[in-house]
C-alpha cells in the first residue's frame, strides 16, 4: 500500500468534515475531503513534550521539560504558559486533562522528583498533591478511569511495580499494597517516553507495558490496581532501550502495544503487537511500524484505525494494527484523539500538531 493510498485509507475512517484548504494546497482527493495530515501549531518554545492531553479539537495540554505546561483552547492558534510557579526544574511526562480547566500533571525521576500537581482553574494555580519520599522510586505515568479514580505507576520498589491510587480527582494518593502486583523481571522498568506507559479502558480495567527485562510485558489489572497478572509481548526486549513503550485499548478487549528500541542507530523489529483478549496474549503486527514508536492512540468512531508515533514518523493501522504504513516522517513522541475527532501530537523542539 502505497503512502497515498494510506493518506486516503486515513480520509476515509475519520468522518469530520474538511477545513477549508490552505492557499495553494493541491486539490482534494475524489472522497470529498482533505487528506488528513498533522498541521504544525506555533508553540512558542523549543521543550520537549512528552506529555499530551487532547481535550477536543479546540482544547488541549502539553507538559514538558523545564516544568513547562502549555494550554490552547483556540485549536492550537495560540498557547498559553501556564506553568506551576517554581517548577522549572522538573520533568513533566505525563498530563491527563478533564476538561479546558482541569487537569493533572506528572512530574518523574528519582526520590523528591515525582511529583504530581492539579489545577482547576486553567492553570493559573497550581496544588502539589503527591511528593514522592522513596529513593528507590521513580514515577513513569498516570492514567484515569473517570474524573475521580486513577493510577500513576513507579518503577519496581523491592522487586515489584509501585502504583498509586487516588479517588478524587487526583487531589490526594495513596500507595497501593503490593501483593497483588506480580514479580518483577530483573532489569524491567516503565518508560516515560510519551505518558501512555499506563492506559486505562471503562471504569476499573488498567494496562502498563513494561521492557528492560528479558521480555517487554503487559500487566493488567480488572479491579483499579489492586491485583494484576502480567503476559509476555513479542516486542523485543532483553536490553535497558528496548520493550513496550505506549499501549491503547479502544475497550477492555482490543489492545495495540507499540515500543522498540529507542536509540536512533539500533533497529526496532516487530515494533508492534495486537491484542484482543484483554492483553492475555499478544500477537506480532504482519506488518508492524519501520522503527520504534513511542505513542498510539486509536481514531474515534473507527473500531480498526489507529496512530502511532515516533522520532522518525508517523504511520497509521485501518486494520487493528496488524499492518502499519507511514502517512508522516515528522518526530513525534505521543498523541491523543478526542470523541469529537480532535487527534493531537506533540514531541521535540516545541512540536505540536492537530491532524487537519
């Protein structure tokens, strides 16, 4: 299939109707809409943003290095700094947005680093509302179930994954016991590459993908993180770069995990699997993206389409993910979509993007 081929298959599983096409733009195709395709938004910075939280396709987040939070509520035309005052020298990976207003940000790394912070007005202020005092954690992501319960994941803490639990919003959290939580491989760890290292399905499913260990893992959980079981993926692992690195579920069943190897000069096969049973098993993508991935997100309204992103492009599945083609050679580190057709991405050097 060729790119342009993939461009149309793209038109035709997102049903929104066609902005008006930029001057000089080329006609559009025969299915009566643009072709689909990321349009650069003016940011105003050079941060990395790993993390991304699309409300709708007027309404977004970005979170990133040097404590950066950027809001738009215009479709990306401007971009307001809503930084938490003092956090300059935090690492935020992970924001999870409930609407214009309200959102919660993830800050990661050793001890003290891990922080999480909430506003409710816009960002124009900002509560701490967890602080990490363990040296041996390291806080990876955060997922919500509704507006009120949700997870952030650490690292293995005495040989096993640490989770957080909070029921309000993400104003107050709690550890999570860890007898539920199956041994951890030597060497395994979560990647904060794009904040989707722990996703959420319906009111109490929860996955988080794992690599680093012999074999890149999926763990799930059918009751909010109390207890989980974990199955192993075919996406390689064996090595510090390489395992799962984001997972999207479209419901509880159908599951697609996207990693590699992140470093640009190692190659990353079988950088994709499928999963239909709840992420029991995993299946090897026939086709899977050419190089590591570090986000996906499934289109709305589509059942078999989905987005995956990376360093080296952007390619797209109208099948569940058992073939992937790039539609996009941009770097992206993640992306996000909305019920109302809103897709977003965001990665190095300031780059966001809405899928036009």
């Amino acid at each position: 299939m060729s790119v342009g081929v993939c461009a149309a298959a793209l038109a035709a599983a997102l049903t929104a109707p066609a902005e008006a096409a930029p001057a000089g733009a080329a006609p559009a195709p025969t299915t009566g809409k643009q072709t689909p395709h990321w349009q650069l938004k003016d940011s105003g910075t050079d941060v990395r943003f790993r993390g991304l939280a699309a409300v709708s396709r007027r309404a977004a987040w970005v979170a990133g290095s040097k404590g950066t939070v950027l809001r738009t509520t215009d479709g990306g035309a401007h971009w307001r700094n809503v930084s938490p005052p003092g956090a300059a020298e935090l690492e935020f990976r992970d924001i999870e947005a409930f609407d214009a207003r309200r959102a919660v940000v993830l800050a990661i790394g050793e001890g003290e680093a891990s922080r999480v912070l909430r506003t409710d007005d816009g960002g124009a202020t900002w509560t701490e509302s967890f602080r990490n005092t363990d040296a041996k954690a390291f806080y990876d992501c955060l997922t919500f179930f509704d507006r009120r319960h949700g997870l952030a994941m650490s690292d293995p803490v005495d040989g096993t994954f640490r989770i957080l639990s909070t029921s309000d919003g993400g104003r107050s959290w709690k550890v999570l016991p860890g007898a539920g939580m199956p041994a951890a491989q030597d060497g395994e760890a979560g990647f904060a590459a794009g904040g989707q290292c722990l996703v959420t399905s319906g009111p109490r499913d929860a996955w988080l993908a794992t690599g680093g260990g012999a074999h890149a893992r999926v763990l799930h959980s059918a009751d909010r993180g109390q207890t989980w079981t974990a199955a192993d993926t075919p996406i390689p692992a064996g090595d510090p770069a390489r395992g799962v690195f984001a997972l999207a579920f479209r419901d509880r069943t159908h599951g697609i995990a996207v990693g590699g190897d992140y470093r640009a000069d190692q190659a990353s096969p079988r950088a994709a699997a499928v999963s239909g049973d709840a992420g029991r098993t995993w299946t090897t993508a026939a086709q899977p993206p050419p190089a590591y991935r570090s986000g996906v997100t499934w289109l709305p309204h589509t059942g078999s389409a989905a987005l995956a992103v990376g360093p080296t492009g952007t390619d797209l599945t109208t099948d569940g993910g058992r073939t992937w083609k790039t539609v996009d050679t941009g770097s992206y580190d993640t992306v996000d979509c909305t019920p109302d057709r809103g897709c977003w991405a965001s990665g190095e050097k300031g780059r966001v993007a809405r899928l036009e």
